[in-house]
C-alpha cells in the first residue's frame, strides 16, 4: 500500500524526515495490525480524508488508487454516502477533486445512475433498511419519542439518508456501514451517532475485528484521541453483545 504516498513528493522533497516516518507509520505499521484487504483499507481512508477535510491528500491518494484498489464507481458512491453524515458543505470540495480525478485518469463522466427509489417509494425503502440495521423495535420507539416538531428529522433520515443513498446500487451493506462509521468517528463529537452505527455494522455482519481494523487504518489521520474514543465505543458495545 506504499504507492497511495507515491505522489505526495513536495513533502517528500521538502521535508524528507517527516515524509519518511509518517509513511513507515501509516503504510507499513499500521497495516500490520489491519485485516482490511487494499479495497476496504482505501475506502475508509478516502472517508476519513472526507470528514477530515483534507481535499489534498484525498486527491493524492484517489489518484492512485483509482482503477487499482476501486472503481469510480465505488468512489462516486463514497462521495454520496458522506453528504448526510459530513454535510454537503464538506463534501463538496471532493466533488470537485474527484471529477478532476477522473479527467486525469480519462474516466469518462458522468458515471451510471445507481438509484434504486423514486419519490414515491423512499420514504418506504429507507424505514425498511433501518429496521434492517437497527431493529424496527428500536425505530419506531425513536419515532414515537420525538416530539411532533421535530419528526421532520425522522423523515429526513428515512427518505433522504436511507431512502436516497443507502438504497443505491455500487456498494454493498457492509461496505457502506463501513465508510459510514469512518465518516462519524473522523469527525469526533458524534458518539451517540458512532454507537448506533456500531450497532449498524454489527447487524450487516461487520464484526468487532473489522471495526478495530477501520480505527486502526484512519488513526493517522485522526489522531489518538479521536481513535480511543471510537476504539471505546466499539468495546463497550462488543462487550454487551457477546
């Protein structure tokens, strides 16, 4: 996984001792505590870069990693999970360092439509992938809970979070759960979102050692503190389900 540094040279030649012991850290010794294999350890590392708002090192490493480790069409659905987890006002910066990307590398655009909802039918499809994920017992508690001017959110999160992105066709269960968990443990500040999406992976069959993995891949990029307390998280959870 060494050459996703390949292309960060202005570091390399101006500040050769950091180059070096940050890439013998983030690409060699962090990788031998992960079991992701290069596809999931590139994505929840293009993730964290998202809702670290690191645009230059996200376009770094997407150039090449891109027709090697994933298709543009796994990236363009990475791009549309983060928008309800960082915002549009994150995202959108890697809208457009990814289509430069892409014209880069000759990837004709725009890509396939993916969508598998129509109007009609999202606010359906959202709530049955959450009671998927989180149990339907779980979700309609959360929706009797909630006072009556602010079940706009709930519907928000069925028809545009799940309705509108979950649903797509590109990326399976467990690699958009992955990505999602990346998103929120990158940003800090979200662990009630980070518990219930713990519970999320747990359900589409992304066990503890996965989610270990993930913390263990981004924590260059989000440093100790946010990493303990996303490692914590996935503890007490596996702790009070196993």
């Amino acid at each position: 996984m060494r050459d996703l540094f390949e292309n960060f040279e202005k570091i390399e030649k101006n500040d050769p001792e950091f180059h070096e012991i940050f890439e013998n850290f983030a690409y060699d010794e962090v990788y031998k505590h992960s079991s992701l294999n290069e596809k999931e350890s590139v994505m929840v590392t293009l993730a964290s870069l998202i809702a670290c708002q690191s645009p230059k090192a996200f376009k770094k490493i997407l150039l090449s990693a891109v027709n090697k480790y994933v298709t543009p069409e796994e990236v363009k659905e990475l791009l549309y999970q983060s928008v309800p987890y960082v915002g549009f006002g994150r995202a959108h910066n890697f809208f457009g360092v990814t289509i430069k990307v892409f014209d880069k590398k000759g990837i004709e655009m725009p890509l396939e439509n993916r969508s598998n909802t129509a109007p009609e039918n999202r606010l359906q499809k959202g709530r049955e992938l959450q009671d998927r994920y989180f149990g339907a017992e779980m979700i309609q508690m959360m929706n009797d809970n909630t006072p009556e001017d602010q079940q706009h959110f709930n519907r928000f999160l069925e028809g545009f979070c799940f309705g509108d992105f979950y649903t797509r066709d590109g990326l399976n269960d467990q690699q958009r759960e992955l990505i999602t968990f990346v998103f929120i443990a990158s940003l800090g500040g979200c662990e009630n979102q980070l518990r219930g999406h713990t519970q999320g992976n747990l359900a589409v069959g992304n066990e503890k050692e996965k989610l270990i993995s993930a913390i263990t891949v981004i924590m260059p990029y989000i440093g100790f503190p946010r990493t303990l307390n996303a490692l914590a998280i996935v503890m007490k959870f596996a702790m009070n389900n196993y």
